[in-house]
C-alpha cells in the first residue's frame, strides 16, 4: 500500500518543477518505509512505500528491461503469481514487488493489460518511447486517484492534498449540491474546481496530443432475470458457489510478509471473512480485533468472541470510550471531503487501536451490504408505492440517510438550482431494471466507490495501515449481481444466501443475528457547542457553501426532536467541519 503521485507534459518540456518539493511528505501516513521518484522533461512520478512485500527490494518507480517503461503501483495485484508465471519467461523481473507484472502485460497486450489485473489499485504507467501515460483505477474503487490539467500540465495524486499544496482552490458549488443530495461527491467530481476523480474501472489516457481520454475497461451487469424465482437453490448450488468465490477472494488477500489481523464483529459480513481466513491459516497465530464503544447499547464482543475461539484466534476486545474518539477535524483532514456518514469517526478510531497493535495489514467486511441488499432501506424502497412517479435516483435518495432528498431544499440552501444531466446515463441504465437491481445499481456505481471505499482507505491509511476487503474482489461482485431476488432475503433475516452459504462455518449466534449498524454513541463526536460553533450564521456566511437561513429553521426542527432534521445538520456540521479542518488549513498554509 502506497501513495502516488506524477505530472506529465505533453507539448513541451516542464518550464517549472510541476510540485512543491515537499508534495511527497503530505502522503508520508501512506508509505512511511521509502520514497521514489522518476524525473524526465516530459513526466515526473512519484512514490512513498508501506512496505507488505519484498521488504528489502521493492522499491518503486518499477521499469521494464529497457528502462522505457516506468510506472508507480498503490495498492495490490492480487493474481500476481499466476500472472508472473505466465510472463516470466519472456521478461526479467526485477524485484518480488507484485505491481511489476502491470509493466511486461503493457508490452504485451497495451492497453487491454488492466483488465487481466485482480487486485485493488491505483497506478501510473509512462511509456517514454511513446510518450504516453497511463493511469487506472481498480474495477470497485478502492484505491483513489485523482487528476487535474492546469497550464499545459497533467499532474494527478492518490491524495488531493500534493495537487492543492501552497494554493488554495475553488471549492465547487456543483460539487456541494452533490454531496447534500448524496451526502457525498460521486466521480468524477471532487469539491474542488478542476480537480477531478478517476472514475473506478476506469483508464486515463495521454499522450503527445496533450489530450486526455477516458475509458472504462469494466462495468457491472445485473441479471435482467433477477426477479424470477429460481428453482436450483435447493440443491444448495448458488450458497455452494458463493462461498467457494468468497472462499478464493479472501485466500488471494492473505499475502503479506508483516503482522496481519482481522476486523471481526457480531455481524456475518466480518464474521465470514475472518472464518475462510483462519482455516486457510490453521497452524499459525490468526489475531482479531473486536470493538466495542462504551455506553453503546448493542454490544458484539460476545458473539465475535464466540467466533475467534472456534478458530483458537488470538482475539483482542478494545473497548473504546470517548477519551478514544477523534474529532471531526482530525477525520476530516485525511478524508479530504465531507462524507455524511455516522461510521466515519468510529472506523477511524478502529484503525487508530489497531495501529497500537502494530498490525499493518487487515481483511474487513466491507461491501457486503451493498451486494447483498444488507440495509432496511432497501426493503424500504422496493415497498414504497408513494415513490412509483419519481425517477429511479431520486427513488433511491429518498430512504437514504444524511442527505437532502428533495430539490427544493437544497436550493433554498445553495441560493441557485444547480441541475446536472451527469447521471442520465446511469438512470437510462436503471430503468431498463426491476426497483431491486436499480438499487444495487446506484449502490456499486455510486455509494460504494465515493463514500463505503473512501471511507475505508483513508480511515486506514492516515495510521499506515492496508485494509483488504474480499467482498470487493471483483469476482464476488459480478456473483452477487447474478443472484436472484428470492435468494437475498429470507423470511427471518437479510443476506439470507450469505448466511445459508456460511452456517456450518459459523455459530448460530452470528447467523441468526440481525443487522446492527456500526456506530459509536453520536454524544462522542457532536455537542451543542460544536454545532453552534460551526453552523451559526456568521461562520455559515464565511464558509460561503450554503444560506445560513434554511440552516438555522433545520436546527429548530432537530432541536425538538425531527429525527430527519437531525441528520441533515449532522449532514451540515460535517460540511463546515471539513471546511475548517482541511479548506481553512489550506488558506492558512501560504
């Protein structure tokens, strides 16, 4: 796991250096073991390591034999072994380092090498001989890469920060209308102006033209069939098949020459990872780590516990009290944009413990409910007739939590209508699926990547720390996106096929449990001082993102217990949280 970052001139050689000489340090929490770089006069790349593999000699940037193809790796291939086999005996490998076979499948197969690749990743692969530049994104989005163009220049990041060093940027007014009506800011915007993300399963293209083209290498289609009932279940095939591809995807994410763990919950989605993991390690020492917040009412240690020691697990229990929280600020300064999500102080705090166990790399959960239809509002929505008339986004906004849902609203906050058509494609995609399928579709598409995946990498990677999620592999994507609607819920409980499939792995405690969200007691992480601080009128109006008028009616309504109302100034205090952790300490800076 790394972090990278580059520049490329296509017309004319850099008249300046394209980063301030310390963009590298900024992403120092993503590789704190080495750095690298590659300097010519068209392209500079480069590199801070977190070393997993071949600790002593992998180093980055990687080159082909001939040194004219250069390119820096974050993340991991996960079918590297096989892939390296297959190429070894027409190219010699220079190091151990998993991300080298991205540079001899170019040699052999250019553009199309990305789809051979399974893993999780972001990269940058410069041919100088053609003087083309390439970057990519893994098919579900978990590692980021960002991108700008500005004077003549190409100059992209795994962080924003090295692109918005020693300046200070526009915030995007089209980009806070996305993140109040999704609560977070789907691709390929960011809340910058000009700064964009690179979409997942995506490639970025440049080469002497100077102009960049976009293609997407991977797109995830749901079975049209889906509502049909499916008689094969009983032989217990599909639950078969799901935990065999399950199975694979957590094997392939147990590489790593330093300590690993597991994240390990009450829940099956952690609970069913962590058990295919410790049967593959069966003889060795298998660490997992429960968490358990003070004065939560729902309390998973017990049930997680029961799990670790049918496995004989070393199982550590962090009970976490608010002495243990970190602050919005603190958060908000590695996520780099607001997210609305009650979950993002508590998993930064998970990895904040298990970074003082000195584990560097861990296999969570992740993902499963937004596969699986995992959430309440899915049922919510399938079930809501009322909302039959409203386009299929729109449908789908209307359960989610922390967002404002409705046009009206977010105008009276922006002071404009700010329409977009960006989605119109997808809808067009949407509509040609049953309610169910639109669901998950806006979930793979949009909240997955932008705000679970997001979430997930800098919450880890601000403590240096690798977080794997099987359920992402893409392989158990595409799986879950064939299943049929009768198979995802049961008559009891929800992801009913991932609990059918893994119930002789399992105790019983864990696979008739219900689904309890992942939270710490919100009096941790927001007060009345704080929200008066952040969201009275005058600091609203020096933020200049949205009216203080329609802010203070909401804060009225939450005050006397309008739940709705609640969670979007939760919505709201996270927007002026980020603008004076991040955006404030930009203007500050310089």
């Amino acid at each position: 796991m790394c972090g990278i970052l580059g520049a490329y001139s296509a017309r004319q050689p850099f008249a300046t250096p394209p980063f301030p000489a310390d963009s590298l340090h900024v992403m120092r929490h993503r590789g704190p073991d080495a750095q690298g770089w590659y300097f010519d006069d068209h392209a500079v790349l480069g590199f801070r390591r977190l070393a997993i593999l071949d600790l002593a000699g992998g180093g980055q940037p990687l080159y082909s034999e001939d040194e004219q193809i250069v390119a820096v790796v974050n993340g991991e291939i996960y079918n590297h072994h096989a892939l390296r086999e297959e190429l070894k005996e027409r190219h010699r490998f220079r190091t151990r380092v998993d991300g080298e076979v991205l540079i001899h499948l170019y040699e052999e197969k250019g553009l199309d090498f990305v789809k051979e690749l399974s893993g999780m990743f972001g990269f940058a692969l410069y041919d100088r001989t053609k003087r083309r530049l390439i970057l990519g994104r893994d098919r579900p989005g978990l590692k980021p890469l960002y991108y700008e163009q500005r004077d003549g220049v190409l100059r992209f990041a795994s962080e924003l920060k090295p692109l918005v060093l020693g300046r200070t940027p526009k915030i995007s007014s089209e980009a806070v209308a996305d993140y109040l009506r999704f609560g977070y800011i789907p691709a390929p915007l960011t809340i910058f102006d000009g700064i964009k993300k690179l979409a997942s399963g995506s490639i970025l293209v440049i080469e002497k033209d100077g102009e960049p083209r976009i293609e997407n290498y991977w797109k995830l289609q749901f079975d049209h069939d889906a509502t049909k009932p499916d008689a094969s279940w009983r032989s217990g095939q599909w639950e078969e098949e799901l935990r065999e591809t399950l199975r694979t995807a957590v094997h392939a994410r147990l590489e790593s020459e330093v300590p690993m763990g597991f994240l390990l919950s009450g829940g099956v989605d952690s609970a069913s990872v962590f058990a295919l993991g410790a049967k593959a390690l069966e003889g060795r020492e298998v660490q997992a780590f429960t968490i358990g917040f003070q004065g939560d009412p729902i309390d998973e240690t017990q049930a997680a516990g029961e799990v670790a020691h049918r496995y004989g697990a070393t199982h550590r229990v962090m009970h976490l009290g608010r002495k243990d929280a970190r602050t919005l600020d603190d958060v908000l300064y590695y996520v780099e944009e607001p997210v609305s999500t009650d979950a993002l102080l508590p998993t930064a705090s998970v990895f904040r413990a298990v970074a003082g166990a000195h584990v560097t790399t861990v296999l969570s959960g992740e993902g499963s409910d937004e596969l699986f239809a995992g959430y309440k509002k899915f049922a919510r929505t399938v079930q809501d007739g009322t909302a039959e008339s409203l386009r299929p986004l729109e449908r789908y906004l209307r359960h989610e939590e922390f967002v404002f849902s409705s046009s009206a609203e977010r105008q009276a906050l922006l002071g404009e209508d700010i329409a977009t058509d960006r989605f119109a494609d997808l809808e067009r995609e949407a509509e040609q699926l049953d309610p169910l399928s639109q669901m998950l579709l806006f979930e793979q598409r949009l909240r997955l990547p932008d705000r679970i995946n997001l979430r997930l990498d800098r919450t880890s990677m601000a403590h240096s720390i690798e977080a794997r999620a099987p359920f992402m592999d893409h392989k158990v994507i595409e799986f879950a996106a064939r299943i049929p609607h009768s198979l995802r819920t049961g008559p009891k409980f929800n992801k009913y096929l991932l609990r059918r499939a893994m119930r002789n792995d399992l105790p019983p405690v864990v696979i008739e449990a219900r689904k309890s969200p992942f939270h710490a007691p919100a009096a941790w992480f927001t007060n009345a001082a704080e929200t008066d601080t952040l969201l009275q009128p005058r600091a609203i109006a020096d933020a200049g993102m949205v009216k203080p008028e329609p802010v203070q009616a909401l804060r009225e309504k939450a005050a006397q217990g309008d739940t709705m109302a609640q969670e979007k100034v939760f919505s709201l205090l996270v927007l002026h949280a980020w603008h004076r952790a991040f955006y404030r300490r930009l203007q500050n800076s310089h």
